[in-house]
C-alpha cells in the first residue's frame, strides 16, 4: 500500500513540472509577442469560433502577414485589404451569377457567407474613411472652432469619427479578410460544393434517428432536439467532405494549451480531497486538451459528423491548418495526433488555399449528377408528364381559371427552363425506357386534362411502333421533327425517341434480385412506385424523377438498412416539377 502512494505521489510531481515547464513555454511565448507585437487585438473585443472559425485573437496574430505594409504606411495597408474584399465580392457574384444560369441556386447555400464578405467590406470602407477624416487637413480646418491665429484651441467635432494611424493599423490586424479568403479559396479546390460556413446540429438523438439523416438533411438540419452545433466552413463532394480552416499557431496552442494546464494545476488540491473515485485522485473524465478552443471545435465537427449519412457513408472531415508546423512542439504535436486518431485529417499545407481562376474550375467545382448517368436511363411518371406538358414547350399565359399551383409552374419555367437547362442534357445521347406501368398512369392522366398538343407530344415520346431496326432511326428523326413543330425550343438531334416501354414484372421476382434493404423500401412505396424505382434498381440504371417525397423516403429507409452505398439504386430527383396545363371544363368536373 505504501509504494502505490509513494508511485501516486511521484506520477504526481511529474505532472507539476511537465505543467511548469509549459507555464514557462507560456510566459516566454507573451513577452515574445508583447515585443514584437504578435497578438495584438483591439481592447474589449470579444470572438467566438462559431462565427467565422477564428477568435480575433487568433486573427489578430496570424491575419495580414506579409500583405501587411510598414506602420509608416498604414493608409495602403487598409486600402490593400479593401482591393482584396472587393475583388472577393466580385469573384462572388460572378459565382452567384453563374450558379443561378444553371439552376443550382436552390442546392448550394453561400448565403451567410456572401454576408460575412459584405460586412467585412462595409467595415473596411468605414474604417478607410474614418482614417481619412483624421488625415485630411481640410476637414480639420473645416471644423476648426476659433481663429486661424491660434488664439483659440478648436474643437474637434467629429473626433469619435477619426481614427489615428497607429488605430487604423491595428484593426486592420484584426480584419476577417485573410480566414474570408482561406474559405473561397478552399472551397475552390473542391468539387462537388454544397455549402460555404454551414451550421449543423446534433447530440440529443438516438443512433437510430442518426441513422435515418440523409442527404436532405445538409439543408434541413435544425437545432430541434439537439445538444450541441458546430460551424463547417466547406461542405463538398455532394456533402461527403466538409472542411474547417484555422488560421491558429503553434504558439497560439501552446497558449491556449498552457493556460488550459495552468487553470488544471490550480485546482490540483481540491482534486485529492474531492469524492471522485475511491482513491480521491481526479476524475478520469477530466480533458484539459478539452477545453482548448481548437480542440473544442474540431470535436464537435467530428461529433456532428458522425450523426450525418449520405447514401451510408458518413462525411470525412479535414481541417486545414495552414500555420501549424509540426515537428516542432511536442504537445503540439500531441494536439494534431489527437485529431488524427479520432478519424480527422489534418491538412497543415497552404496548398489548398492558393488562389485559383474562378473561370476555371467552375465546372468541376459544382455538383454534376449528369456525369454519372448509366446509358440507358429510366424515367417516372413525373417526369413523363413535364416531357408532354405546355409549360415546358410554350410560353403559358396565366388563365382566371389558373389556379395558385399553375401560376407558379408559369414563373418556375421563366427562371428553369426545364426541358433546355435540365431534362435535355440529362436524356441526351441515352437510351430512354420506362415501365408499362408509368406510362399507363401518364397515359391516363394526359386522356383525361391533357391539352390538344400535350396528346400530341405524348404520342411523339411513348406510342410505340412497330418499325424495322433499319426504320428506327428514320422513326426518331421523324419524331422529332413533330416534335419541334410543337415547342418553342430546339429539338436535340440526339434525342433518342419513343422511349420503350418495358414490360412490368413480378414484384416479388424482382425482389430476389435486390438487396435486403430491398423489402424495407417495397413497404412505403405504392404499386406504381415499385414498378418504376424497383425497375431502376434492378436493372442497375439510372431512374430520374421529381417525385421529392417518394426519394427522401427511399433514402431514409436505406440509410437505416444499407450497409454499403453500392446497396443503393441509382437516382437523380430533378429539383423542379411540371404538370400538366389541362383544360378549364375538365378541371372543373
């Protein structure tokens, strides 16, 4: 019993001088910064890492750098900053602009972080303006209050207007721009953006329910019911990939680290007296690393992770530690090895942040679902219809009998253009099939509110002919020329018209043919949707709908029962929908 004190005691003093000799790491690290100004940050600000990812003291140290010029001149250092904002902004309407030409605006949200840029160049316009207003000889003239002899000292009106050269300097340091900068260009090095500085939600649930979040999820998640939230700088890879910047140092860590150490070692006697655990030793559950800011917010990243499926797989997280050298300290070290061992990656390269031409990588950058389309793709009721519908083809007049849904389909198709910005490009080039089962119900649907031309057009894309092989391709040349005669838009020359019809079968032979998760997914789905989707699946081709309710709940049994994503049926939900324009007597029987 004596030598387990003695070896208690001893593991004890061990861990006051490992903490002292951090404290003295600490202390030499402040009077560094203290001379030579590393640090600084302007008095009573306050930060958080859910804001934007860095606290102002961590910007103020690491922010301007080298694009920093000389105190002397502290007048083009803000100007600096205000041409690099300027150009960032511009580089986002482009951005914006460009995501809205092709119909991406409502799956990629950039919305908060346009914000963030906006304000940071608000700030920096206030601030060059608050400096010139010290600097200008005329204002103060101007607001001279007394004689030119200088009888009289003036008073100036606007001095909590007017900011000093050394002032001006140091916020400056502090300015967002430099981690601002760090996002666009990380989010540039991707491909597949879904989202700059997005929030997600989690703790409070179980893993059942964890389970059951899918992809809709990145633009649904909300904090009801959740514990705790972290802030991800770039969502990509369709959601599979989010990114976190930290601009922080190795000094900035070991700071943090020690003054974490320090708070632990004062509270060391109370630990031997309290009632935690038989030995009176403190709780194992006690993490000073914990409570380091870096710490706290990759964890949560990695907690909030883990609560996020997408087609079964759970997100990677990276973080991008473009100012941490490692090899160089010890616990910092320890700190990124911390990360790594609980499935992050940790990026400490700059390489990832260089600036890349917007122009090209813009089509890599953005979501292409398209790309990986199967050769022969198979196609739902739903998108049959907006195939034949006079929304897509003619430019619709609002009719007294037009109801609120019809109205809206007329303002989508002037901002979608459905069939030329979407369909078109999706169905190009492919052989298109679709169940006998889908295009009876379309069928049905078309004979009962169908417009002249809308019977027309579907004739063009599904009655089916009995044409030679040679014929078959005079037949679809034929078709399309109708077609056109019937539309306001060009008709593709590599459209590849009627679709076919394939014969239904068997449910439960095609059951035999699924995975398991398979008789989970038949026991929401109504006769028709089985024929479609199940179809898709079996024969491994791609099934493209706009039916949003039937595909969420596709994908929330299979995050629940499949294991793999190679257990999941290839689909793409076209984010818009068509009906019918039907006629006035037949919607009124």
């Amino acid at each position: 019993m004596l030598m387990w004190w003695r070896w208690m005691l001893l593991k004890k003093y061990k861990e006051k001088l490992h903490r002292f000799e951090i404290r003295g790491r600490y202390i030499t690290a402040k009077i560094f910064m203290y001379f030579t100004g590393e640090g600084h940050v302007q008095n009573g600000s306050e930060g958080s890492i859910d804001h934007i990812g860095e606290r102002p003291d961590d910007i103020a140290s690491n922010a301007v750098e080298d694009n920093v010029p000389h105190l002397n001149n502290p007048g083009r250092n803000i100007h600096n900053l205000i041409q690099r904002c300027d150009a960032l902004v511009k580089e986002l309407e482009d951005f914006s602009t460009y995501i809205r030409q092709h119909k991406w605006k409502r799956t990629i949200e950039i919305s908060h972080y346009r914000a963030l840029v906006k304000s940071e160049q608000r700030n920096l316009g206030r601030l060059a303006d608050r400096q010139n207003l010290a600097n200008s000889e005329d204002d103060i003239v101007d607001r001279k209050n007394g004689k030119e002899n200088g009888r009289e000292e003036y008073v100036d009106e606007g001095q909590e207007n007017d900011i000093s050269n050394e002032k001006a300097y140091q916020i400056a340091q502090s300015s967002n721009l430099p981690f601002l900068e760090a996002a666009w260009n990380a989010a540039k090095s991707t491909h597949g953006l879904v989202a700059i500085q997005k929030r997600f939600y989690y703790g409070g649930a179980t893993e059942n329910d964890a389970k059951q979040t899918s992809k809709a999820s990145l633009s649904s998640n909300t904090k009801k019911g959740k514990s705790g939230k972290a802030l991800v700088d770039v969502v990509a890879r369709e959601g599979l990939e989010w990114i976190k910047i930290s601009l922080v140092t190795n000094n900035r860590l070991m700071m943090d680290k020690a003054r974490e150490g320090w708070a632990e070692s004062s509270s060391d006697e109370e630990g031997y007296d309290s009632d935690e655990g038989s030995s009176g030793l403190k709780s194992d559950n006690d993490d000073p690393d914990g409570a380091i800011p870096l710490i706290k917010m990759a964890e949560d990243i990695l907690k909030a992770a883990k609560e996020v499926r997408i087609k079964s797989q759970q997100p990677t997280v990276r973080f991008i530690l473009p100012r941490i050298i490692t090899g160089k300290d010890v616990e910092v070290d320890k700190l990124i090895n911390r990360l790594r061992d609980k499935g992050a990656i940790i990026d400490c390269s700059a390489t990832c942040l260089q600036a890349r031409p917007l122009a090209k990588i813009l089509d890599y950058l953005l979501p292409n679902p398209i790309k990986d389309f199967t050769s022969t793709v198979n196609i739902d009721c739903t998108i049959l219809l907006a195939l034949v519908s006079d929304f897509s083809h003619y430019d619709v007049t609002s009719e007294p009998w037009f109801h609120n849904a019809l109205n809206k389909q007329i303002e989508l198709e002037d901002e979608q253009n459905l069939l030329a910005n979407m369909l078109y490009p999706a169905l190009v080039g492919r052989k298109l099939v679709a169940t006998a089962e889908a295009v009876k119900r379309m069928q049905e649907i078309v004979d009962t509110i169908g417009t002249p031309d809308e019977k027309k057009r579907t004739a063009l894309f599904v009655k089916q002919t009995t044409s030679t092989t040679e014929d078959m391709e005079s037949d679809s040349q034929h078709r399309r020329n109708n077609l056109a005669t019937l539309s306001k838009l060009d008709v593709p020359a590599n459209l590849l018209l009627p679709i076919l019809t394939v014969p239904d079968q068997n449910v439960e032979d095609i059951m035999l043919r699924l995975p398991t998760a398979a008789k989970q997914v038949k026991g929401i789905l109504l006769p028709i949707n089985q024929s479609v989707f199940f179809h898709g699946w079996m024969e491994d081709i791609t099934t493209i709908t706009s039916n949003k309710t039937v595909v969420r709940k596709i994908e929330a049994v299979l995050n629940q029962y499949a294991d793999t994503e190679q257990e999941w049926p290839k689909l793409w939900l076209c984010p818009t929908a068509r009906s019918l324009v039907g006629k006035e007597k037949a919607r009124r029987l």
